[in-house]
C-alpha cells in the first residue's frame, strides 16, 4: 500500500485533526469517505476535502455502509464516545485499520469488548491519546526513561482548562453518554502515567460538583436566550461548540467539575492528580512534576519548558531548562502529528504507538479512579484485571 484511504466517522469537532492530511508534502493518505447523522456537518467537511484536496468523498448517514465501502483501508471514530464501543467493533470486523478517539468506550465492559476486538483483527489500533505526540511530553519521557533524575520516587500533575463549559452542554453533559469526567477528560492523563510509571497498584478518587450547578451564576434560566444575565459562556445555540445553548449553570446535567486522585503504581511511585474547570483563565493548564532520586523536574505543556533541579545542589547552580518545541496546533503540537503517525503505522506495518495496551492499562487506571469515585471505596487494580483480564 502507498496510500491509505481514510474513512471519516463524525465530522463535528475533533475530526479536523484531518486537516494536516490535506498539508502533509508525504501525501500518507487520503480521504475518500465520510460519514455523518448531521447533514451540516457532512457538507462542511466535504468542501473542505474538495477545497483541500481537490476531490469529492462518498458521503454516508449510516456508518454501516461507510464500512462496506471497500476503498476504506481505515477510519477515524470521531463520534460521541457512547458510539465508540459498537462502532469500533464493527470497524474491525471490517477489517479496517481504527484511529478511535478517546475514551476507550465508556466503562470497562466496552473496553475490555474493543480491546479483544483489536487483538483479534490483523489492523491497527490507535486511541486518540494525542499527548503522547506532544513534544513536551515525549521530552519529559525521554528525560525519565534516560535515567537524568534517577528513580521516579513521586509525581504531581494538575489539569486546569477554563474551556470545559462545553461538558454542560449537548451530548456531553450526560454520565449516560461519557462514562463520568474522569474518563473523559483525563483519560489522557492516565494514559501518560502509565507510560512513565508503569502498572500501577492502587487507586482512590474523589470528584464533585462545586460550580457548574444552580447558584454559580445570578440567573435562574435554563439556557441563553431567556438570561437576562450573561455569565461569560454566553452563546448562541448557532455557533456553539455543541450547537446548544444551555445555561451551563442551570440546565439539568450529571457531569462534575472537579477531582482529586490517588494513583500507587507498581514501583511504589505516588501520584495525585487534580483537575478543575474554574480556574482563572490564565491558568488554564497542564502542570508536572516529577521527583527522581538524582532529580526533580517540572513544567507546564503551554510553555513547553521543563525545569531539571539537581537533588544535591547545594549551591543551586545546576538547574537546567528544556525547551521541548511544542509545535502549532492544539495539544502541544500533538494534534497535528498523531494522525499521520497513524497512517505512518499502517504503510510501515507498526503497532501505534497509543496501541492496544495502552489503551487497556490507561483505562484500568481511570475507570479505576471512576469506579473508587462513584463507591468511595480504593480500588485494587488486581481486583480490576482479574475481572477484566487483557484480552489473548
Ligand atoms: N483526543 C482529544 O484530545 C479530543 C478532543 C476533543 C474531542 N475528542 C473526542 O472526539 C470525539 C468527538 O468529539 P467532537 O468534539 O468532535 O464532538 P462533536 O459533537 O463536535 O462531533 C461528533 C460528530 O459525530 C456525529 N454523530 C453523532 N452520531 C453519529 C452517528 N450515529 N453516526 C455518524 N456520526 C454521528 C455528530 O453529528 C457530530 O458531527 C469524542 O469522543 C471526544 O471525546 C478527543
């Protein structure tokens, strides 16, 4: 194969990830199909392959007929994620190569479904974990994995995203439609853990709702065009992330806006990971830390900087700085890499490299924080995989 045909599953959002297909001079890959419930959405998306690209795709509503479509060597799955499950399923048992956004499903039934789906089928499996592409973050395992700070003896991570308003609108809003917001949001994060940690051992998770809720805001409507006190997510349905304009404090919703979570891993490393959505704008953030045995290091994403402090030095005069070039495009450079690392897997015949155990061991460790949330209980990971032993 010299080219790989993409088939395209949800035109929202996410799926401009694309968009460097259409930029790349190595030409990886084509898009030749798409597919939509959204008539809107589809025709956007088709002038921009045909302005891009220069061609038309074969457009469909029903994802069925996407995967019958015999020029599809692979698909993109850029639906809401309670579609994941069956539709990753089925991409395999057509035999297609899957770039499946995250989650990995929405709990651990469809996880451990999707993932036995992957080992079985001769096709690559790659899970939208777009940091792993983010030059910050290669960086940062490299500075581990090269043995610079010794053991890792303890790390610390913060998210802080003052754009999450959207998880209180449309689909999004619903446990029923995402699995909870551990499993949506830093799902990502776990994922990093688990590739500069390790298996871990334990979890414990607190999350609740402390602002997204009735009184967060003065105004009693139940979305923007009756407020008569525009809080700063006001918005037109028409335009919206979401396409809804539900008053983000008090339309009806499951969905929480803080956490808190304890990870052991294996080695003994201990890790906290917070994440909120009402912080100061200027905040919004990834923030690390992480203690080795010879040193520390620590930085955020949106600088790409990484701080290297000697453990004995005593005179404070070794501390270095990285700069790990965090590219253009969302996720630290990430977004425009990881799809063509993908189709880079598929011409070259490698496993991604966000790939099926990843995407196993990611989601035993957030679905673990989900479930010790939601029963207030720590979790045994081993208790974990013997239910849900990886699939082979
Ligand atoms: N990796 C990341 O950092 C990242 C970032 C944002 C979103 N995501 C994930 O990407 C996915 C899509 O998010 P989004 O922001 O694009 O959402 P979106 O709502 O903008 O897009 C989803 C699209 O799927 C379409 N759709 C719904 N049901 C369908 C069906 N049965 N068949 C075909 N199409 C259908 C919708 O009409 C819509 O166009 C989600 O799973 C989300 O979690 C990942």
């Amino acid at each position: 194969m010299e080219k790989v045909n993409l088939g395209v599953i949800g035109t929202g959002a996410r799926a401009g990830l694309v968009r460097t297909m259409i930029t790349d001079e190595k030409k990886r890959g084509d898009i030749v199909a798409l597919c939509d419930v959204n008539p809107d959405h589809l025709s956007r998306f088709e002038k921009m392959v045909e302005t891009g690209l220069g061609h038309g795709t074969s457009n469909y509503s029903d994802y069925h007929d996407l995967l019958d479509d015999e020029k599809v060597d692979a698909v993109l799955i850029s639906t809401p994620d309670f579609l994941h499950h069956e539709m990753a399923i089925e991409a395999f048992n057509a035999g297609k190569h899957v770039f499946l956004e995250k989650p990995v499903g929405i709990n651990l039934e469809q996880m451990i479904e999707i993932v036995r789906a992957a080992q079985n089928a001769d096709t690559i499996l790659e899970i939208g974990y777009v940091l792993r592409y983010a030059p910050f973050f290669v960086g940062m395992k490299q500075l581990i994995d090269s043995g610079e700070i010794g053991t890792p003896l303890f790390a610390q991570a913060l998210e802080e995203y003052y754009g999450a308003f959207h998880f209180y609108r449309g689909w999004w809003k619903s446990r029923e439609h995402v699995g909870g917001i551990m499993i949506q949001k830093i799902c990502h994060d776990m994922d990093l853990h688990y590739w500069f940690f390790g298996k871990p051992r334990k979890v414990v998770a607190f999350e609740s709702l402390m602002d997204f809720k009735p009184g967060g805001w003065d105004s009693d409507a139940l979305n923007c065009d009756d407020c008569q006190n525009p809080c700063p997510y006001y918005t037109k349905a028409e335009g919206s992330r979401t396409g809804t304009n539900e008053c983000v404090y008090n339309a009806p919703h499951d969905i929480s806006d803080n956490t808190q979570i304890l990870v052991q891993f294996e080695s003994g490393l201990n890790l906290s990971m917070g994440m909120n959505f009402f912080n100061a704008r200027g905040q919004s953030d990834r923030h690390w830390k992480v203690v080795g045995s010879k040193a520390e290091l620590s930085g955020r994403l949106s600088t790409g900087m990484v701080r290297i402090d000697p453990r004995h030095d005593t005179n404070m005069q070794n501390t270095r700085y990285l700069k790990f070039t965090s590219g253009t495009g969302g996720h630290g450079g990430g977004d425009a890499l990881q799809i063509l690392e993908f189709l880079d897997g598929i011409l070259e015949g490698h496993e991604a490299k966000a790939g099926i155990e990843s995407a196993y061991w990611s989601s035993i460790l957030i679905m673990g924080a989900q479930k010790s949330a939601d029963e207030g209980e720590i979790v045994e990971i081993a208790d974990l995989t013997r239910k849900y032993p990886f699939p082979g």
